[in-house]
C-alpha cells in the first residue's frame, strides 16, 4: 500500500489507486494523459488531477474504467 491505500504499481511507481472515502470511493490514475483524454466522459463526476470520485457505485461506468485501466498499462508516459 501506498499512501494508505491500495495501489498497482510498475517499476516501482504506483500508477493506478483506489480508497474508499467517507463520502466517496476514490480512482485514482496517475497518468495524466490517460485521465486527460476521458475528461470529457467523466462529465458530471468530481475530477482532480488525477483523481475520479464517485458519490454513488451506479455512477461507476466500469467499461470506461476499463478502458482507463488498460490504456494506464499502454502508455509510456511516466506516472505523475
């Protein structure tokens, strides 16, 4: 775990995480290009720099998830 939460890690950086808040469940993708190029599909949810908040589990698209998580995978940018 890292930063009191759980986290996958590569090359011994974390790159995806995800906690769950008093209010929220938090994911948190630590590639910033990934997290820029759905901005637009996550219309409506609280968004960070790198975080997505999700008030309630039916806001949870876990297609888009999907996608955030294999394109963390692909992409050669370096975690933030």
């Amino acid at each position: 775990m890292a930063y009191g939460m759980r986290t996958y890690q590569f090359g011994g950086l974390p790159e995806v995480a995800f906690a769950k808040q008093f209010r929220y469940l938090s994911l948190y993708i630590a590639k910033k290009d990934v997290l820029d190029a759905h901005r637009a599909d996550l219309r409506g949810l609280s968004v960070g720099k790198g975080c997505i908040r999700y008030q309630r589990p039916e806001q949870i698209d876990w297609v888009l998830v999907e996608h955030l998580l294999n394109q963390t995978v692909d992409s050669a940018a370096r975690p933030c």
